[in-house]
C-alpha cells in the first residue's frame, strides 16, 4: 500500500462515515483486513496509520458536532437507537407521558418532518447497555437472521452468482503470490461481507443491507467466468445464474409479480387534502393498507410529509371501542388542526372512531382516503377554523 493509497481509502472512509455511520467501524476492519492480506507485508502499521488519519479526523469533528448538540460525545447514534428498538424492544413499550394512548412526536419531528429518533433530553441517552444482558440476546437475533439474510444473497446474487465468486477466492488463494492484488482485493470482499452480515444480523435484517456487497460480490465472481475457472465449471456456473434470474423473475414473492404499482397513492391523496386545507399540525391514527410495501405505520408519517404538515402525534394501531374516549381525550390535549384515521369499512374500530371524530369536529369537514384497488382505506378529518 503506497503512501497515496493509504490517504485514498482513508478519504473513502470518510466520506463514507458521513453517508452511514456503520462505515466507520467496517471499514476500519476492511482495512485492516486488506494490509493484513497484502503481500509483500511491508510496514503494515504505518499503512494503518495513514489510512486512518482522514477517518479520524472526520470523527472526531463530527463527534465534537453531536456534543455541542446533545452534550454527549458520540459519533453517532445510529448502533445505539437500532439496538433499543429491536434487541430489547424498550423504545416502543416505554410509556408516553404526554398521551394515554396516542405517542407525542413533537420532540423527535420537526415543522420540516425531520426525524430525530434521540432528541435532546431523551430517556435514551442516560440508558446503559450492558454486555451481560446484551450478548445472549444478540446471539439469538444471529441465529435468528442469518438464515434470512443468505436467502436474500442467494435469491440477489444467484446460486451461480455466490458459486462463482467462492470459487475465485479458493482460485486466488492458491495463486496468491502470482496475483498478489486480485488475492488481497478478492479475500478482503469476502472477510468484509461476512463481518457486514453479522453486525447488521446481530440488530435486524433488511434486503437493503445488502446493498454495498453486491456489486463487490459479482465484480469478484466475473473474473472466474472470464478466465480463472475450467470450461465446463464455467458453463454450469453460468447455468445456474440463468435459472436464479428466471427464478427470481417468477417465484410467487418476488418483486417483478408484487411491485406491480405504486402503492402510496392513499398517502399522496392524503397529503393533497391536508395541502388543501388550512393549518399545519396532524395526528395519525392506525395503519395503512400495505405493511408490506412500507405503507403500514410509514402511513402517517408519509402523508404528513406529502402535505407538508407537522405530525404531533401517532399510534399504530386503532383503539378498542372502550378507549375511544381516552383516544378523544389525548386528540383534545394535542389540538390537532388534522386527524389522519386508517382504516376499510366493516371495521368496527375504525367506523365507531371515524363517527365520534366527526361527532366531535362538527363543525368541521371530512374526507375519504382512497386507494384504486382497496377503495376506502381511511378518513381525514379537519378542525373548525376559528
């Protein structure tokens, strides 16, 4: 590694530390991965040394930044907030001292909708994470997301796709003093991967997640179909790759059979009505109609972003019929200029609450939330205007 390079992956680093603050850590193992691997080994501690100035100049500024906000130093949040959302599951079941029922946003989202998951002041800044009770906790979300996440590798990638780009590696493995570069880049790719998968498995798994592997994986796996693998190895390789793109074209799930439309389009409604009338505050009631294209809890969130209103207030499910008037109650204290309620005709939940809202806004207006489709998918209702 040369003088320049170690500068270059340094900035990298950077840079990618400022898009996601996953890349700090990661990439300081990528590279250490990579000088461990270089052959020849020349001086490898002060080539970690030059890669890591940039980084940690850039995080140590950015750290000085969040404490001159939230008076912690940190270099980000991001780790500690996913961890208290998912491992154990404390974010959503700590109660709302504002609302009986429904979650005050207004400290975590902004007049723009800016979402601020670790406001200032916020219990998740004083919470301690201790290794004892975390270790057992994080095993079981490995064992428990790994299998997905190879599923979706498998099903990105292709069976063919992950074949070749194995089979590359043991090829550079045994020609590794003939092709130093390719030995060192390819084995990096695949060491990086690997520790990429198990950090985000160790939280929650997302397809997403993905993302910055891939291109590395198949760049990898090219070069044995090109050149590095015998003929006939080559052609079943390629065989499988054909049928995991005709697979993942057909199989009942896949995206090419169920991202047939755009399903937001009760949210652009939504947002249009609440553009339409006056005011700038709104509560969201229940969930959309399509959890699994994002329009399920996202519902709210979104349309008070297309309608350019500020979300005060939200709970994800609709309430039983012996907490409307608690529900009524925590709308009343909020003083919304709009309330967002999802929901289908035949609901019970949803129709009893839709009729007290525009029992209690009667001198008001209402408007239906439609989807193409499902039809009537939720209800806005707007405040008198004084």
């Amino acid at each position: 590694m040369k003088k320049n390079a170690g500068y270059g992956s340094g900035g990298i680093h950077a840079l990618a530390f400022l898009a996601k603050s996953v890349a700090l850590p990661w990439l300081a193992l990528n590279t250490i991965f990579s000088v461990a691997l270089s052959i020849p080994r020349k001086k490898p501690a002060a080539h970690l040394v030059l890669a890591a100035i940039l980084p940690v100049l850039v995080a140590a500024a950015w750290a000085g930044v969040l404490h001159f906000k939230y008076g912690a130093f940190t270099t980000g949040t991001q780790f500690k907030f996913n961890y208290l959302q998912w491992t154990p599951a404390v974010y959503g079941n700590t109660p709302d001292k504002t609302y009986a029922v429904l979650k005050d946003t207004k400290p975590s989202i902004d007049e723009n909708n800016v979402n601020d998951p670790m406001p200032l002041g916020s219990w998740m800044w004083r919470y301690r994470i201790g290794l004892g009770q975390s270790a057992p906790v994080l095993v079981a979300h490995e064992i428990q997301n790994l299998p997905k996440a190879l599923k979706e590798l498998l099903i990105v990638v292709t069976p063919g796709g992950l074949a070749a780009f194995i089979f590359m590696v043991a090829v550079l493995a045994r020609r590794r003093v003939q092709n130093p570069v390719e030995f060192t880049v390819a084995t990096a790719v695949a060491l990086g991967s690997i520790s990429l998968l198990l950090a985000y498995c160790m939280l929650v798994f997302d397809g997403r997640y993905l993302y910055p592997i891939i291109p590395l994986l198949l760049a990898v796996a090219v070069g044995f179909l090109e050149h590095r693998g015998p003929r006939l190895l080559q052609r079943a390789i390629l065989a499988l790759i054909v049928l995991g793109i005709f697979a993942s074209l057909v199989y009942p799930s896949s995206p090419f059979r169920t991202l047939t439309r755009d399903f937001q389009i009760s949210c652009y409604q939504a947002g249009q009505s609440l553009r339409a009338h006056p005011g700038s505050t709104v509560v969201s009631i229940g969930s959309g109609p399509y959890q699994e294209h994002g329009v399920g809890w996202e519902a709210g969130y979104k349309s008070a972003y297309f309608g350019d209103r500020r979300l005060i207030a939200v709970t994800e499910t609709l309430p039983s019929l012996e907490n409307i008037p608690a529900i009524l109650s925590d709308i009343s204290k909020a003083s919304p200029d709009a309330i967002l309620v999802w929901g289908k005709p035949g609901n019970a939940r949803y129709e009893a609450l839709a009729q007290q809202l525009v029992h209690e806004y009667a001198g008001g207006s209402q408007q239906t939330i439609t989807d193409p489709v499902l039809g009537e998918v939720g209800s806005a209702v707007y405040a008198r205007q004084r």
